[in-house]
C-alpha cells in the first residue's frame, strides 16, 4: 500500500511538473511572439489628419486602449524622447472601437503622461488603416521630408520594457545615426477587435462610457 501511494505521489508530481514546464514553454513563447503588420508607407501618406513636421522627424505609435503590453512600448517612447529631446515631432494613436470613456483608461493616461507627445483618438481607425497598422505598439518614423525611417516595435517581447534593437534604432536615427536594422517584431496585442484582458465592466472607463461618435479635439 505504501509503495502504491509513493508512486502515486510520484506520478502527481511529475504530472505537475510537466504542466508547469508546459506553462512556462507557452507564456516564452506568446512573449516572444510578435504581431502581424502591413507594410508602412513608404512616405507620409497624404490622407492623414496628423500635422507632420517639416523641420524634424515625426514618430507615431498606435496603441490599444487595453494592452497591457503596451505599457512597456511607451516607456520605451519616454525613453527615446528623454535621449533625443526636441529632435522628433511624436504622436500616441489611441484606436477606438470600444465606445467607452478612453481618457479614464489606464492606457491612455500613461501615454498622456508621457512628457513631449500628442495623445490623439482615433475613432473610425482612420489613421491605424491609412498607414496601416494591426498591431497594438506599432511604431514609424518618418523624416523631415516625410520618407519612411523606420518601422517596427520598440520593446524586446511582449510587456518587456528594457534595451532592444528598435528602441537603439530609432534613438539612433534622431541622432543622425544609421542602425543595422529598420525594421523590428512588434510585440502586443491585435489592435482591432477584442483585447486578451479588457477593462473590467465596473471600471470609470466603461461606466462613463461616452457616444462613440464624438470627435476628438482637434480633429473635426
């Protein structure tokens, strides 16, 4: 009997531990799992509402309202700006499809918090679809004259912020540099349709949802 209960005691484990190990297996992998993207334009395209300027480079990041992961991509973004101060005109493109109240999600305020950016709604994904973009983190330089720089995600996998080769490659074109790579995975979550972890129903965001269809300052 005591030999049967050992190698049951056994078998749980090793039944454990191959679940852990599993575990560990899919959540290395969804981290270092980067998302679908399109081809950037490769200049400015003509159809945006952004004012891009004309004396420095501009950037501009597309984000989910709900992606925790790109909390970690705009970190980066304050990185870059804190390097390279006053050499790029930046903006964080906030799509919404939700309908909710997005000035009260976490997401929008930690952009918004960011010192030197332009937070802008985009409530038809009207810029996310003209550049185009699919993927929540998807950042593009542009420069002066309006030529595709770069295009990529700026952080090393899925909520990871820290150094990586998009946020070095852009830090270095600011810089007058020439990085090896122009281009990087993005790491985040779809940027249309449903997030993998929503805003919970009882958050200010939901409960103060707006009409969907109101426009943005600066934006009409």
């Amino acid at each position: 009997m005591k030999a049967l209960i050992g190698s049951q005691n056994v078998l749980a484990f090793l039944l454990w531990l191959a679940a852990v190990t599993w575990g560990s297996v899919a959540l290395a992998r969804y981290e270092s799992a980067g998302g679908p993207d399109r081809v950037a334009p490769t200049h400015w395209p003509g159809g945006s509402k952004m004012a891009r300027s004309g004396d420095a480079p501009t950037l501009v990041i597309f984000i989910h309202p709900e992606c925790p992961c790109t909390r970690a991509s705009l970190g980066e973004l304050e990185r870059i700006l804190a390097r390279c101060p006053g050499r790029v005109r930046a903006f964080v493109v906030v799509v919404d499809e939700t309908g909710f109240a997005m000035e009260a999600t976490p997401i929008w305020r930690a952009a918004a918090a960011v010192h030197g950016v332009n937070v802008l709604l985009d409530p038809k994904d009207m810029e996310a679809r003209i550049f185009p973009a699919t993927t929540s983190g998807r950042t593009l330089l542009y420069s002066a004259a309006g030529r595709l720089l770069f295009a990529g995600g700026i952080t090393a996998a899925r909520g990871h912020a820290g150094d990586n080769e998009g946020s070095a490659a852009v830090s270095d074109l600011l810089r007058g540099g020439k990085p090896e790579r122009l281009t990087t995975p993005v790491f985040g979550c779809p940027l249309f349709g449903p997030c993998p972890f929503p805003i919970p129903n009882d958050h200010p965001a939901r409960v103060n949802s707006p009409d969907k269809t109101r426009t943005p300052e600066g934006q009409g």
